[in-house]
C-alpha cells in the first residue's frame, strides 16, 4: 500500500495531479487538483491511498491526513466507491462533514453527488460516532459571531454554475472561500467572482 508520495507536482488537470518521483510520474486522482496550485513545479508531500480493482490500480491523493481518513471512512459505507468519496470530499470540509453526520443532517448529506436520502442515512448509520476519534484537524475554524452554513458553499457553486463558470474553474476558489467563515452567502458569491477574475 501506498501511503504517501512526495516528488514534483508537474501537471494539474481537472481531476489528477501529475508527480515526479525519481524520474517516474504517478498520476494521482485528487476531489482538489488545484489546491496543489502553489506547489506546481515544486516537490510536495501527499497523502494516498492505493485502491486496487480487477482492471485498474489507481491512487487518490490528499493534503491532509483527515481528508485521507474521512476518505477511507466513506468507502467503507456500502454504496460509496472511491469515486463517490473523492466528490465527496472536493465538495466538503472535513469539520463540517463530520458535524453533519454527527447531527444526523441528511439535507447537507444529500448535496452530493451520488448521495441521496438512502445512501445519507446509511453514511450517518455506519459513521456517526467513528470519525471524530482519530481525526488530527490540524486547522480549527476561528470563533466568529456568525455560525457558519455548511451548505453556503454548494449555493455559492450553483451560483456561479448559473453564470458559466466550469467546475473545474470552481473548484480553483473553494479553498479559500472555506475559511471564510464571517461572510453571507452573497459576499462569498462577490468573492469568489473577484478570484476567479483575477486568475
């Protein structure tokens, strides 16, 4: 089992990450690519997970040790393949993710692709109570007079779906629009078209 790679980030597409290692390059599927932007050209540390099939052995990568733990909690609900677990993941912080299930909140659960009231309900069954144990949480949201919505960041994405915006561009501006956690919806909205303006 691959754990972890570390090499140089040489290319980014929509879905993988290219890497160097000695002159071999892994090709690593990713719910983020771009989050490796500030790496490109550059060696870089990712977390794996080696998923081995019939016709294919592929590898999903992470930047953090949580997201390739809430990784490997997901597949193992019945219904959830790795593909379904990385969207998963390019759609959700792992504070929320594990809020979510811990409250039993199907309404956030089913935004997902893939992921409707049956497939919820099996995600809270399976997982509520186990995911919170071994989780590092390297980063713990700032305390703010404003209770953060879970879901502001899937309307601000059907937001600027509406406007023409790709996925792939999207996903580009989501990490830094998950640490902002003192915005409205319609500020994040004005935000993210400010980000992906000056791209």
């Amino acid at each position: 089992m691959i754990a972890y790679i570390k090499g140089i980030i040489e290319f980014i597409h929509d879905d993988t990450i290219i890497v160097d290692v000695n002159g071999m390059g892994y090709e690593i599927f990713c719910a983020n690519p771009y989050a490796f932007q500030d790496s490109l050209k550059e060696q870089a540390f990712i977390y794996t997970y080696q998923h081995v099939r019939e016709d294919a052995i592929m590898l999903f990568g992470f930047k953090t040790e949580d997201e390739k733990h809430l990784f490997t909690k997901l597949i193992s609900v019945s219904g959830i393949g790795p593909k379904s677990g990385i969207q998963i993941l390019g759609g959700a912080n792992v504070n929320d993710f594990v809020a979510a299930v811990e409250a039993e909140d199907e309404k956030f659960l089913t935004q997902f692709p893939g992921v409707g009231k049956k497939t919820a309900r099996q995600i809270i069954l399976d997982l509520k109570g186990k995911l919170d144990q071994n989780l590092v949480i390297e980063e713990k949201p700032a305390k703010s007079t404003k209770v953060y919505q879970p879901d502001q960041l899937h309307e601000v994405t059907e937001t600027l779906k509406a406007l023409g915006y790709r996925d792939s561009e999207i996903k580009t501006v989501l990490p830094t629009l998950r640490k902002e956690t003192d915005l409205t919806t319609d500020q994040l909205v004005k935000k993210a078209l400010a980000l992906l303006f000056n791209q």
